[in-house]
C-alpha cells in the first residue's frame, strides 16, 4: 500500500484537458442587470427661502432687475397652499445694522414675508427689502450672512424665520468672489446637516461664471457651494432675469431637476423619460442635450426643463455591477 500511495502521487495530472484552452476567458453567461428607477415631483409643503444680496457699489443695475422680476419667483409660492417665509440679508458683514440680520420691510417692519401677505403685497414688500444700495462692504462676505443669520441670530433678530421641519433654500446674487471667514469645507458641511434630508436643502448662485465677464468677478466661494450642496447656478451676467426667477421658484418650491439614482448605473446606458400627471405618454428626454449625469452625486440634472408637480421621472440603466466585460476586452492571462 505505501509503494501504491507514492506511485500515484507522482502521477503527472494536466487540468487543461486535450486542447490548448488554457487561460481562455470563458465568463459565465449571465444577464447584465436592468434598474428603472421612478420618482413622483412632488412639492414640499413648507419652505424657508433665505436672499443673500451683494450691495457693494457695483450692484445697482443687477438689484434692479431682481427687483423687477421678482413676481415670477413668488408666484410659485402665493395662493399655493404652500407653508413659506421668503427673507433677505446683505452681503455685509460689517454693518452692525446689517450682518446677517434680516432687513425689515420699512411699511409694515415685519422680518419676513409669509402667507400672510397677498400676492402683490409679498411682491411689492420684497421689492423694499432688496432695495439695499450699494453702499455695503466692498469685502463681500454672503457665506458668513448666511451662517450668522441662521445660527448668532436666529433666537434673536432673525426669531420664528427658520423652521426646523422646513426646506430650506438659500440664494445668493453677487458680482464678485467671497471673503467670507468661514471656510468652504465648513460652511458645506453645516448645510449639509442642517436637515435629516440633505435634499431639503439648496444653495443657488447668480455669480460670475467660470472665468468671469465684463461685469463681474467669477463667483469663487460660492460656485462651489452650489456645486457640493445642490441648486441651480446662474450667471449674474445674463439678461434673462424672467427665466432665473422662474427656475428659482420652482426649485424653491421643492420642484426639483436633479434626481438620484439608487444603482451606480453604467453611464452610457441611462434614458430619461417623463409621464405626465395621471399617466399619459413618456416623453424621452437626451442625454447631454436634454440632463446631465454627476458621477459624483449618482444623479441626473436637467438642464433647463423642471418636471410639473405629481409628473413620473423614470431612469431606465444597467447596473455598474452587473455589466459584462466583453471576451475581447478580458485580460489575458
């Protein structure tokens, strides 16, 4: 029995069989995965809707037409339903009068617009609030007015403006960069938790763009908010002030562009289409054209169009996961 033991154990065995199969790629045949991911628009019941404006000296014309069109953002808002408060601080952080406190409205005092006020008396009030001059500090510092005004003064100044169980929507328009003391990383970080649901919160910038205009300074300090919280980025060079004011509004009013994926999808495989209220027809929507995909935030943007509310999204795409690698593309081994 020992000689037979040592007789097999030196038996040469070949594993590849009778062929020159060898390291062959041979993947099992399996499905990749197909996610649809369906997501209903639906309005946000309330709303804390904070105005940052810059009002240094060369703020005067772009006042001016937020000013005046104002009345397609708070549409959104009167004779909804919708439970909100719309207030407005400068970008002035070294008035004592000013630094993140909310500017009173100088008819009737109060801190900030609610549903107490008629459509056009909420028009006609933001108007008088936004009429800031352009006396302010040339050292802008909207971040830091945001901060203070939601934390230093919210028990004081600021008292019964914002709501824990609210959205919360802050906007900042302004021609040049940021000094505020607060640093990006910080200040995202705290607006990121200020809600359980990081999606009740946005932080939309009427900045310069990328590398500037004639008019102003590239938004830097505040593009980046916009970038890691979540909002809509507009350049304050435009002339469309109707469109901004619209888009603003209806985010505002919790009628998102960006929707989340629940997969990690392989990109090129994502189709975006949208049932109306009550069902109906999809209508597709193109990629690039039409939305954009964040890797970095697994989501999809549309660019200009903003489903209506009870409106279906759908996000058709193949999992990352579950993707087969093509025997040509396999590497050898």
């Amino acid at each position: 029995m020992p000689l037979l033991f040592a007789l097999l154990a030196c038996q040469d065995y070949s594993l590849n069989g009778d062929g020159a199969q060898g390291g062959k790629y041979n993947p099992p045949v399996l499905a990749s995965e197909v996610q649809e991911d369906r997501v209903t628009q639906v309005p946000i019941p309330a709303v804390d809707v904070l105005w940052v404006i810059d009002n240094s000296c060369s703020m005067e014309e772009e006042q001016a037409a937020l000013r005046t069109n104002f009345g397609a953002f708070i549409r959104y808002f009167t004779d909804s339903g919708m439970d909100y408060h719309v207030g407005v601080v400068s970008t002035d952080m070294e008035s004592r009068a000013q630094s993140g406190k909310l500017i009173r409205d100088g008819t009737s005092g109060s801190r900030f617009i609610d549903t107490s006020y008629s459509s056009d008396e909420a028009v006609a009030s933001f108007r008088a609030r936004a009429t800031l001059g352009t006396d302010g500090s040339s050292d802008e510092r909207g971040k830091d007015a945001v901060f203070t005004a939601l934390t230093t003064e919210n028990e004081r100044a600021n008292l019964d403006f914002y709501r824990d169980e609210a959205a919360l929507s802050v906007v900042v328009i302004s021609d040049e960069v940021d000094y505020s003391r607060i640093s990006l990383d910080e200040f995202v970080s705290w607006m990121l938790g200020m809600k359980t649901d990081p999606g009740m919160v946005s932080f939309s910038s009427i900045v310069g763009p990328a590398g500037g205009c004639p008019t102003a300074e590239e938004g830097i300090g505040y593009r980046e908010v916009t970038e890691a919280v979540g909002g809509i980025e507009w350049s304050i060079c435009t002339s469309d002030w109707a469109s901004l004011l619209t888009e603003l509004g209806l985010q505002a009013a919790g009628l998102k562009r960006e929707f989340f994926l629940s997969l990690v999808p392989v990109q090129d495989t994502i189709e975006v289409s949208v049932v109306p209220p009550g069902g109906g027809t999809a209508t597709g929507f193109e990629a690039e054209t039409d939305w954009t995909y964040s890797r970095a935030r697994n989501s999809i943007t549309f660019r200009s169009f903003v489903p209506e509310p009870l409106a279906e999204v759908r996000m058709r795409y193949t999992v990352l996961a579950s993707e087969q690698i093509p025997a040509e593309e396999a590497p050898e081994r």
